[in-house]
C-alpha cells in the first residue's frame, strides 16, 4: 500500500541504539525557559495525543493560550488524582474456572462459559472506563505499566488472577514505583505467568527473577547468574492459592535466610524492591522507557535522560516525577518529534471515538473495542511475550497498517439514526423469575438443621484409572458453597485415598484447597516441599493414635463424617460419577466397591427433624446449568448510548465550525499534506480516521 505522505519512514527509519547505563549520571540542570512559551491549537493537539487518548475538542482547546508550564501542572494535578474505574461483579465470586476445571476431561461448560464471560467482562468495562475518563493520563499510564508488567492471560486462564492485577496496575501506576513493585511481585497473573507459583526452595525457579531484574527493573548486563539463583531463592513460597486466586506465602517452599544480590544481603519481597530501586541502573532503566514511549522511539541524549532520572530519583521514585520531567524536555515540543510515534491499535481506537465523540461498532457492544484491537495486532489481555507488544514500525508489520486503515473504516462508518439512552455500566441477565426448584433450594436454606451439611455444588474431579491393579490411588471431590452449622466454606477440595496392601483408606486434604481452611490440624502438620500442610484420618476405620481426626474440634469432626456420608449420594447429587468408571474390567468397577464399602461402615443420618444429613443444592445437570446462568451472570456488555457529555460527531462538526477548525484542522493538525479536502460530513470524518497520518502521535 502507498504511505499516504513522504516523510512517514522518515520519522521512524530511525536507529534504536540503547544509551549505555553509566552508573553515576552527572545531572546538570537543562535549558527550561521554552516552557513559558504559550501553547497553539498545534502544540495543544500534540500534547493530548501524547499524554492520552485522542484529542478531545474540550480537553485540548484547554490548553490553547496557556504556558507549556502551566499545561504541565495541570496534567501532573488531574494525574495524582486516584483512579476512578469500574469493578466487575463476578469478581466477588469465587472462580467457577478453577472449582470446574475446563482443561479437564468431562468438567462442566459452565467453567467454560464463566471465565470467558467475565474476562470479555472485564475487557468492556475497561473501554467503558477509557471512553469516559476525565484523566486519560490515568488511561494512558495503564497501558503503559501493562505492556512493562506483561502478562499473558491464555497461558493460565485465571480470570481472577488477571483482574487482580488489573486492579494493582490501576490503583498503582500513577503512585509510587515502590508500591507498584510490591504490588507487581504479589501479582497472582504475574506469580502464574512466570510460574513462581512452582519455585520452591528444594527446586528453584528463576524466571520471575530474571524478568524482574532484566525486563522490570534494571536491564540486560546488570546483574551475575549467582544474583539471579539468589533472588529467585527469595521468591520462593510466593504463590497463590488455588481455590480463591489470591497471593499467598508457603512458607514452608520458601526461606527467610538472607541471600546476597546485588552485593547486598536481602531476604523479603519488600527488600528486593527497595534493592532495585537503590540501583544506579534503574532510573535511567525506566526513564529510558518513559522517553520512547512519550517522546521519541530514539533513545534520549544524555542530558534529558539525566534529566528525567534525577527527577525521578530524587522524588523517591514517584512516578508522576517521572512524568513531569518527561514533558518538560524541549525534546517533547520539539518539532521533528511530532508525529514521531506510532498508535497503538487500543489507543488508535479509543482515541478517535474519545476525539469526535462516535463510538462506531462500540455503540453496538463495548467488546468491540478490545475484539477490534486484537484484529489490528492488539489483544489487551495476552501481550506477544513477557517483553510485551514490539511497538513502534513493528505496528505496521505483516500487513498490519493495511488492516488498521480498514479496520478503522469499517468500525467508524457503523451510524445509529435512532435516539438510544446513556451509557450504564453494565447489564445483568438477572430479570428471570426464580424457578421452582430455585425457590425449593432457597427454602432448604433457610430451614437447614445446625448439622445438615448443605453443598452448592458436588462434583469428582478425577479418580485414578488403575486402583486395582496398582493397588492404591486416588479420587478427588470438589464442593462449592459448603455450609455446616455456622461455617461456610467458598470451596472444599479433597481427596480419598486407598491402599489396599495395608487395609487403609484416608480422606486427605490440604491446606490451601480449602478457603477458609477446613481442619485447625494444619497448624500442627508438617509441610511439603510446595509449602502445603497435609491432613488425612482414616475415619472411620481410625487405628492409629496420631490420627488427624483425634485432633479435631467437634465441628470440624462433623464435617469429616459428612464427606465420608457423602458417599450416599453419588446416585442423586455427585456430578461427574464416570469418572469413577474410568479404566477397563477390574478397574472400572474399582471405585464402585470403595464406596460401597463407605456406605456400610457409614450410616446415612436422618437428622431430628427428619432431613436428611446432606443436601446436594444443584444435583443434575440441567440444574447445573440453570445455577450457571444465573449465578455465573449473563453479563451483557452492550453500550446502547454515550457519555452524557458526548454530543455525537454531528454536534461536533457544528463546534469545530465555530472555532473555525476543519476536520482537517482538528484531527490532523500540522500536517497539511494529509489534508483530504474541506467537507465536514461523516464520510470525510471517517476517511481521516482511516487515513496513514492519523495512525500516528
């Protein structure tokens, strides 16, 4: 395809040479007196574009007759200001994806169904939050640190895990880089991405280590592979728990020794930030950074890199620091920086609907937005590598350009001719009367027994194929919802285990598969080498004195006779049952004499008042999926309107008339070559937005 203008290559045809860290920068104060200088439609355009997303016609006119300073105060104030953003509701739920896991053979589709819902979810409240922000600075930080800090989702598929370190990006990234490191190293998207939830310290793994000192910290060549073993030494045991997705330390997979890094003795999390921070390498690190990201794609000359790293520095490292040191370069206002970046495809989206207030195929469903990225290189939620997305020309590669210009067409030509009502944040599919059997199982609730164990959901997870041949094996159980007189339990993972050539058989569980624990014995058990405390009772066939069960409360006993007992209720309430089946001959029935062996050493209790001991809430398959639909919200993501304060392109035409801007003027300012004509009709606006220049900021 033909660059729409000569000087596009260029721009960028540009080497990226990396400006070597010298340990100590000598800081000499630059030239600042062009900040007085009073700011043009031109120059108010480029600073909107750069700092983030679109040119707003209101935002942007701001600026007009202001100082370059005083622009920049005004950025930093809206910019240290807290993050206002919306909070998915499914993130108050425990998460179906890990209790029904889909990469398992013959889990339920509700797994399925729910993280995919709630990650797109998540993706359309995210546009929601960009489309309408008063402080885009705030949007234009957060894809920043997101593309620093990456995190791709589809090697774990943790729906919240992703949203937790959404939420720490959004609370962080225009704090302090102190917090925004602690927060990233208890990150459960990150702690998973790069598997430190499988560093122990009887088998370490280095690769949060490595990323974090090389990709988020410090740089390549700063560090030994000694600093790297030690490090990742300190971040074992850092993990997460697997029912809730939330951080946790085990602290039997890990150590409190001190290990030397860095040439110096560290032992916690907070003292590797502290460490890298103390770093002669890190400010220019991420100076460096903020430089091609804000200002240009070459690296900076000495001076405004020492600039920008002695602001940041001597601020403690505060992040809007950073920023405003980053726009007071003349390098930023400079004239050949103009246009001398690349949009990504999210800005490139975001920004034009934000700048003529259309949202195109986003009034059809806010999933537009990230599902249109992702066609244009960009999926928000998995970048490329843990290096995050190329950037820059690598935009244009691959027939990259020709996509986006086709891509910006088709998603801004979409007009709705009919009024449509306001933006809300969200829609959920709760607007069904109950079902009978919904109204049956809210009435067991309310008139549950004290010792009536009541389980949302029972399922087996897996059962070993081979317990008679081998001898021994295992079966898994996962209830969801568990209460029992006063307790409740989010979920309950455990495990009956057999051993044939020692007459035994042991209900087991572990520590972290249970939220809250389940048993207080774990405070007395010993750990594993992945810091889990183990539990087992061979209830009801206890033989020896340091049996698990002995040692429980009379709650806690209770509840180890109702998972024996719920062996009674495979046939009406126990999903998956074929997986007990699992094997040939011999060992397909394997599981079936087991059990029976359960129900006659275990009584199935008729409680006083004549209910039975356990109810099983959803206990067919139908039911399940009814539960799926309305506990798992039907999130709908549909934008059928505008921000209150959009006026719709059509309104806006008749406002730029009134300044004397052109669409020309407004959307492509200072570059007169691209200008497409003087109509100011909505194919003319949508021709500019799918024009070579407006690819660029």
């Amino acid at each position: 395809m033909k660059i729409g203008f000569s000087t596009l290559f260029a721009v960028f045809l540009v080497g990226c040479k990396t400006l070597p860290q010298t340990p100590d920068m000598h800081y000499q104060p630059i030239d600042l007196s062009h900040l007085e200088k009073v700011i043009d439609w031109d120059e108010a355009s480029h600073l909107e574009r750069r700092i983030g997303l679109g040119t707003p016609l209101e935002r942007t006119q701001r600026y007009v007759g202001m100082t370059r300073q005083n622009a920049i105060d005004l950025i930093i104030q809206e910019f240290e200001q807290p993050a206002q953003y919306r909070t998915p509701p499914w993130t108050q739920q425990v998460s179906l994806n890990h209790l029904l896991d889909p990469m398992r053979k013959g889990s339920h589709s509700c797994a399925i169904q729910s993280v995919t819902r709630n990650v797109m979810n998540l993706q359309s409240l995210w546009a929601a939050d960009a489309l309408e922000s008063d402080i885009p600075q705030h949007e234009q930080m957060l894809f920043f640190w997101i593309d620093h800090f990456a995190t791709g989702y589809q090697l774990y598929q943790s729906d919240h895990g992703w949203w937790q370190h959404y939420q720490a990006m959004r609370e962080n990234a225009n704090g302090n880089m102190r917090d925004l490191l602690n927060a990233m190293l208890r990150s459960p998207a990150l702690i998973r991405y790069l598997t430190n939830d499988l560093n122990y310290i009887q088998n370490v793994n280095e690769n949060l280590g490595r990323e974090y000192l090389e990709l988020f910290t410090l740089g390549v060549g700063q560090y030994t592979e000694q600093d790297l073993k030690n490090l990742a030494r300190v971040f074992a045991g850092h993990g997460i728990n697997p029912i809730t997705q939330h951080y946790e330390y085990r602290r039997g997979a890990g150590t409190r020794q001190p290990q030397s890094v860095l040439g110096q003795s560290i032992s916690t999390l907070d003292e590797a930030v502290s460490l890298v921070l103390s770093h002669p390498a890190h400010a220019p690190f991420i100076s460096e950074k903020f430089y091609r990201h804000y200002v240009s794609l070459e690296a900076p000359n000495e001076s405004a890199l020492a600039h920008m790293a002695w602001h940041y520095k001597t601020s403690d490292f505060e992040i809007a620091s950073l920023l405003r040191a980053t726009l007071e370069l003349p390098e930023f206002w400079a004239n050949e920086n103009r246009y001398a970046l690349v949009k990504s495809p999210a800005e490139l989206l975001l920004g034009a609907a934000r700048t003529t207030q259309h949202l195109g195929l986003g009034e059809l469903d806010l999933k537009n937005f990230p599902i249109n990225s992702t066609r244009m290189g960009m999926e928000w939620i998995e970048p490329p590598n843990v290096a995050g997305w190329p950037g820059g020309l690598n935009w244009f590669d691959g027939g990259q350009l020709e996509r986006r210009l086709a891509g910006m067409k088709t998603f801004f030509e979409y007009q709705h001719h009919t009024p449509i009502p306001q933006l809300s944040e969200h829609t959920d599919d709760l607007t069904r009367k109950p079902t009978q059997e919904q109204r049956q199982r809210q009435a067991w609730l309310d008139e549950r027994h004290p010792e009536q164990l009541i389980v949302d959901l029972a399922m087996i997870e897996w059962a070993a194929r081979d317990l008679e041949t081998r001898g021994r094996g295992g079966i898994e159980f996962v209830l969801r919802g568990v209460r029992l007189g006063d307790r409740y339990w989010d979920a309950i993972r455990f495990k009956h285990w057999i051993r044939k050539d020692r007459g035994e058989r042991q209900i087991q569980m572990v520590s972290n598969d249970c939220s809250p624990e389940c048993v207080s014995t774990y405070n007395q058990s010993r750990v594993n080498r992945e810091g889990q405390k183990r539990f087992y009772t061979e209830w009801p066939w206890v033989r020896r004195n340091d049996d698990g069960y002995g040692r429980l409360d009379s709650t806690e006993r209770l509840l180890i006779r109702r998972l024996a007992e719920l062996s009674h209720y495979f046939d009406e309430g126990v999903l998956n049952k074929g997986q007990m089946r699992r094997g040939q001959g011999k060992d397909g029935k394997a599981w079936e004499k087991v059990f029976d062996a359960y129900r006659k050493a275990v009584d199935k209790e008729t409680l006083d008042n004549g209910q039975p001991s356990i109810r099983i809430l959803n206990r067919r398959a139908p039911e399940i999926q009814d539960w799926c639909n309305h506990e798992v919200l039907n999130y709908n993501s549909r934008l059928v309107g505008i921000p209150d304060d959009w006026q719709g392109s059509g309104a806006l035409t008749e406002a730029l008339g009134q300044r004397g801007l052109s669409w020309d003027d407004y959307l492509l300012p200072g570059l007169p070559d691209l200008h497409l004509g003087a109509a100011n009709d909505h194919s003319a606006m949508v021709a500019r937005l799918a024009s070579d220049g407006y690819q660029l900021k």
